[in-house]
C-alpha cells in the first residue's frame, strides 16, 4: 500500500470479534491481515516472550509491560539473517505482502540498532521484494533522538502514536511512567512535521479510579489543533479490535468514530477510518 495509493481516501471496513492479548514469538511472522495495512509482513525485534515499551498503553494488544531481569533485544545480525531468509522466500514463491511493518512486542525504536536494522531491511528489501513499503508502529517516545528519527524518514511509513493532546489523558491511556515529559513527547512529534501518518485509538472508560474519554469536545479540539501543526501525511482513526488488559475501557461507536472522521476531512487531513 504506497503512500500514492493512501492519499485522499476514507476506508470504511467491518468489525471483527475481539481477540486476546498476544506477543509474537519469531522475528519475521505472517503476513498477517493488517486492519490499517493489508496484508502485512511483521518484524518483532523484541522479545519473543516479553513486551518491552515506553508505554504502558491499557489498549495493547501485547498486554502490560514486563518488568525484572532478562530483558533483551534480538541482535542486528540475527534479524538481518531471519528477513534475508524470509524475504527471499517470499520473493521465489512470489507470495502477496502489501507491506513491511515493524511491529512486535513493543516499542521498536527502542532498540539501541534500530538505525542500523533499518538500513538493512532498506537493502534487504530493495534486493528480494522491491517496490513493498515498509512501515513502523512507533509510540512516539524516541522522536527526540535524532538517530531514530533519521531512520524513521528513510521508511516509506512512519506511523506515529497520538492518543491525545492533553497531558492527563496520555498519562491515563497510554498509561506513562512517572515524570513522563509530554513537552518532549510533543516536540518529537514536531520534528516529524509533514513527513508522517498520525494514529490515535478512540476509547473511553475508567482506569485507575479516573474516568476518560478522549471523543469529547475538548479532546477533539486539542487533538485537531495539533494536527494542523504536525501536518501529517494522513491520519488513522480506530477503536478497540481486541480484548484490553484493563477492564474497564470501552470502544467508541461507529457513529462517532464517522463523525471524526468527517471532520477531519473538512479540516482537509487525509484520513483512514478503521472500523474493524
């Protein structure tokens, strides 16, 4: 799915049944139907059996972060070697990827070679399966250093995390460590202007004895205010797919996540709705 083919376009699609918390134990899996990328081809550098995150959003799929000894990355040079396997292969049986994404279990841009596993998935890329795009799920988190950012313009889709502009609702929802820094987190996002797609997950609910519900009128126009400075290359809108770990969170109607969506188009932001 190239960046041409995403632009000026609203996706309506269906809801599927919920799903429990998973983690992704190989280093290249799937493809797997993506509900924002098609059928998308994963890369896991964390963990097989950990999530490791900046983050410790009540939506994820993945589950809570983990938290003690043993936690590690998947070296370079073995998930070079995993997506050379992979990625040949695919291209020998000429097997159908829309996209490349790096996903997994957590954040990827936390990983000390991540500029280094993307050149390598560039070149990889480029030698197996030209003309497949590759993305990353990114939280937002390291948009400060300038060695991940750099990485992240050479992809052909950065997706980046934005569940909301107001500070107490990103510490509810994405349920942040003590004395997270939501100007810094803002001022990365910033440093990506024009050069990204924008994904925020619409939920409400009850976390921690606090309510939440980031479809109100104050959320909306935060949210809005800032995406007309991030000016990003188009803006996914979607709600709970799977089965949360915290118990009390709620996804947002069809009704309302359309009513979103309709106004960011006549804010004339590119826009990919996700209803399934």
């Amino acid at each position: 799915m190239k960046k041409s083919m995403r632009r000026n376009s609203v996706y309506f699609l269906l809801l599927c049944s919920d799903m429990e918390n998973r983690l992704f134990g190989e280093v290249v899996f799937g493809p797997v139907k993506s509900r924002r990328l098609g059928l998308s081809l994963g890369i896991n550098i964390l963990p097989a059996d950990k999530k490791i995150c900046s983050f410790n959003c009540i939506y994820c799929e993945c589950g809570w972060n983990t938290s003690g000894p043993g936690l590690s990355f998947v070296p370079r040079d073995i998930v070079a070697k995993e997506m050379e396997t992979r990625f040949s292969s695919a291209a020998v049986t000429r097997e159908s990827i829309d996209v490349i994404t790096f996903a997994g279990n957590g954040e990827p841009t936390l990983h000390p070679d991540f500029s280094g596993i993307i050149e390598d998935t560039l070149r990889l890329r480029d030698q197996y399966l030209p003309g497949i795009p590759v993305a990353v799920l990114s939280n937002s988190t390291m948009l400060f250093n300038e060695e991940v950012r750099n990485a992240l313009l050479k992809c052909d889709m950065p997706i980046l995390k934005l569940d909301s502009a107001l500070s107490g609702s990103i510490r509810i929802i994405n349920n942040v460590p003590e004395g997270f820094d939501t100007g810094k987190y803002f001022n990365g996002l910033m440093a990506m202007k024009g050069r990204a797609t924008i994904q925020t997950m619409f939920l409400k609910g009850r976390f921690n004895g606090t309510d939440f519900d980031n479809t109100t009128e104050e959320e909306l126009e935060a949210w809005i205010t800032l995406l007309k400075k991030l000016q990003p290359e188009e803006v996914q809108v979607y709600t709970l797919h799977r089965v949360p770990p915290a118990s009390e969170v709620q996804a947002i109607d069809h009704a309302k996540l359309k009513y979103i969506a309709e106004r960011l188009k006549k804010e004339s932001f590119n826009v990919h709705l996700v209803l399934n």
